[in-house]
C-alpha cells in the first residue's frame, strides 16, 4: 500500500492506542466496500419491507442490507420507499435530531441523503433550508429530494459564506463539511491524495472558514452538528478544539447513546471506523449556541407567524397547466423562466428568495409546460392526484427501464405499483408515454420483487 496511506496509519495507531493486528484491518478495510446499508424514508416502516435486514446501533431508521442484490435495484428504491447510503452517513442525522417543527439548514448537501433525512423528520410546520455550493452537483440532490417527496425546503446554490446575511434563524444547521474524503479511498483511485499532509492541510483550512459561517446562521440555545468522512483529527477533533478556543459561548453537546462511539481525542465528538463498525467511516460532533435573555428579540415567535395561511398574491397563474394532472393548492408558490416550485407551507419570511429553487411542480421545455417528477412522487397534504395507473412488477420493470405502458388511462397518470408512485405517464389511445426522466431510470433492476409482508 501506498508509503503515504501507510505513514497515516502509524500515525493514527498512535493517537488512537491501536495495536499491531489493529492497525492491518484498517488497511485492509481501506480496499474493501463497506456493507449496503438503507435508511427508510416516505413513512415506510421496517415490517412492510419483504428484504433481509440488520439494525444500524446509532440510528433507528438505518439498516444494514443482507440480500445477494444491490439495494438500488429494487422497486421499493425506485419509489422512495428507502435511500441507499453508507451506515456512516447517518451519525449526522443521529447528532442532529430533527424535530418536527423546527427550522434546520443542511449547508453542503448534495447528494441529499442527510436533507432527506432531516425532512422525514420534519412536520407542517418545519421547513429546512438545502444548500449546495457547487451547481454540477444538484442534479443528483434534486431527483433525491424528490423521491422522499416532502414539500417543505427551498434550495440554494450558495457559498454558506453568503448565507450570513441571513441572521441567526435556525434551530439546527448541518454543516456536513467537504473533506479530504480518506473514508471514500475504496470507491475512488484517488486514495493515497486523500491521505497526503497537503491535501488534508487545504480541507482543514477551508473547513474552517465553513464553521465559522455556519455558527453565524444558529440561534441563541440551537445546534449545530460539523461531520466529515474522513479519518484525519486536522480535519476533525482539531477544528472542534480551535473553534471552541475562538468562540467560548460554544460548547460541545455529548449524546450517552453514542458513547460506545467516543473519540479519545476529544469527550463529546465521535468516530466509526471500517475495521470496527461496517461503515466506510465518519466524524460528528454536536454543538450548542449558549442561550441568551433576548432570544426571543433574536428570532421572534416565526413558527405561528411565518407557517400559517397562504400568500395567495405569489400563487403562479401556471398552476392552471397542472389542472389536468391533478388539484394542487400550495400555501406557497413562485417560478423561474423555465421551473414553477410549490410547498405546502409558506416559507419563513427570511427564505423568500425568488431566485431560489424548491419543490419543483412543473418545468418549461421550450413554450410548453409539463409536470414535473417530484410533483409525481409529491406526498403533502396540498395535492390530490387526478389518476392512477397501478403496474404490476413485469410492468413496473419496463416503466423503471423506460418502456411505455399498455394499456394505459387517457392523459395524465401517476404510474404506481403496490400503491407507491414511481412516475408520470401520458396516455393516448390506450398506449401510456413514459415520462420518468432518463436520471431516474433503473438499468438494472431485480426480475421479481418479494411480495410484500401481510399485516396481522
């Protein structure tokens, strides 16, 4: 293995107290994949899943998956019914605990897979901010959000350091900060980079100046939670302790039901490890803002006075396309030149930003509107499907692969299977057109789906 990786390790045998015998598995952990691991979203509970599973110890909606195929081959994956995502993933969510009504920012996000976590926890009166600095990557963040199909965020494409202006609105911010990535060394060739002193001195320098913006954006008494994938402590422990030395109204917030995954660097932050905890790896801390007497001058009383009603000067006139598709009646909707977004709660009035993006309801291909895939996978209190057309699995497969459907209702249809939503059709003579966008599609997807557990 590379000199670089294996000077790492030794360093790290050193901090951390490893043994010998230690140390080899990590490196051999470093070549292998972790195992699959899923995270239930959409309401779905664990006994409605006909799949082999194992709990994930630090998060009860985190499974670890025991079947002989991949879990993104699935039609329960192509309805949103679970998200695909390294065990490790979820510390964050499990620092972070969302709380039904809360107003949380997820700053670095893409690929969704902590924003979709938080807003599964979310209520109709929570709402969370999505950013993600770097645009190449909202295509995969976007078809994410919309098959967990939870109308209640806005998205930004921001630097967080723009996002200060904002003010300390938020009970939580997760700042799930860019990392060297050494934890990621088995699913890319860039492993030995990722372990270089440069490379993690850089991350270190510009998660920094991340924790510093985030901090500015949490209000008095809330939250915060910093988290890598990555093993080295600059990037880590060592940010915590710098940012606690420059910021003493900041203290670090211990979970007990995390103990058992305590770093010895530092009380309060924790660390798993692929040689210890089948997962590829990850950091999280939690944090809390001191409380003051004037919060409540700080933030109001936004959770009444912010979520309740609807602008309905802001409501599009576009919103007559979507007739034929269904009834959508949004507390909240604004458009671009070429997407209209919809949520089913008014945002809070610091997050009315039109040039931000959202649930998206309908988007224009030249002077044509059409539907959009997230209003088909919608689940809100706000929209009432016009019609269905219920798919069998042979022909839930071939409308996950792209193939149209016969027969099929005329207009605009919901394709679903066992209930689920997978994606629109267009019906015209009996021959259903599929509309399920190319990045959505499967192209390998298991022949036959195991029946679903019959309830008692």
């Amino acid at each position: 293995m590379d000199s670089t990786i294996q000077a790492a390790a030794d360093d790290y045998r050193r901090r951390f107290g490893w043994s010998a015998a230690e140390k080899n598995a990590f490196l051999k952990a470093l070549r292998s994949p972790p195992p699959p691991a899923i995270r239930l979203q959409r309401g779905t509970q664990r006994e409605q899943l006909p799949f082999k599973l194992a709990p994930v110890p630090w998060y009860t909606s985190a499974f670890y998956w025991h079947e002989p195929y991949r879990p993104g081959t699935t039609r329960h994956f192509a309805a949103g019914s679970y998200y695909v995502q390294d065990a490790g993933s979820t510390l964050a969510l499990a620092l972070l605990d969302p709380k039904p009504d809360e107003q949380i920012a997820d700053l670095c996000a893409a690929p969704g897979g902590k924003a979709t976590g938080i807003l599964d926890r979310l209520g109709p009166a929570g709402f969370l901010l999505v950013n993600e600095p770097i645009r190449g990557r909202l295509g995969a963040l976007q078809l994410n959000l919309a098959r967990q199909g939870t109308p209640r965020f806005v998205l930004s494409i921001s630097d967080p350091a723009t996002l200060v202006s904002l003010g300390p609105i938020f009970d939580a911010v997760l700042l799930d900060v860019p990392c060297s990535g050494q934890s990621l060394g088995n699913r890319q060739r860039r492993l030995a980079s990722a372990f270089a002193p440069s490379t993690v001195a850089h991350c270190a320098a510009r998660q920094k100046r991340l924790l510093r913006c985030a901090c500015r954006l949490v209000r008095p008494g809330g939250r915060l939670v910093y988290s890598t994938c990555t093993f080295a402590p600059e990037e880590n422990e060592n940010i915590i302790t710098a940012f606690l030395e420059e910021n003493t109204d900041w203290t670090v917030e211990p979970l007990p039901e995390l103990d058992r995954w305590e770093s010895p660097l530092l009380p309060g932050t924790y660390r798993l490890w692929p040689h210890v905890d089948q997962t590829a790896g990850a950091f999280g801390v939690r944090l809390r803002l001191q409380d003051t007497a004037n919060a409540g001058a700080v933030r109001g009383s936004p959770h009444e006075e912010l979520r309740c009603g609807s602008r309905s000067h802001r409501r599009s006139p576009l919103l007559s396309v979507l007739e034929a598709c269904g009834r959508l009646t949004p507390a909240d909707a604004w458009q671009s030149a070429t997407a209209m977004f919809a949520t089913d709660t008014l945002r809070p009035v610091e997050l009315d930003n039109p040039d931000w993006l959202g649930p998206e309801v309908a988007h224009r291909r030249g002077q044509t509107w059409f539907p959009s895939h997230a209003l088909a996978l919608r689940q809100s209190r706000d929209w009432q499907l016009a019609q269905i057309c219920e798919l069998d699995d042979t022909q839930a497969a071939c409308y996950l692969q792209g193939q149209p459907i016969t027969p099929a209702p005329e207009g605009w249809s919901v394709a679903t299977w066992r209930s689920r939503p997978l994606g629109w059709l267009k019906g015209s003579r009996s021959v259903g057109k599929n509309r399920l966008p190319k990045t959505a599609r499967l192209t390998e997807i298991l022949r036959q789906e195991p029946p679903d557990p019959v309830s008692p």
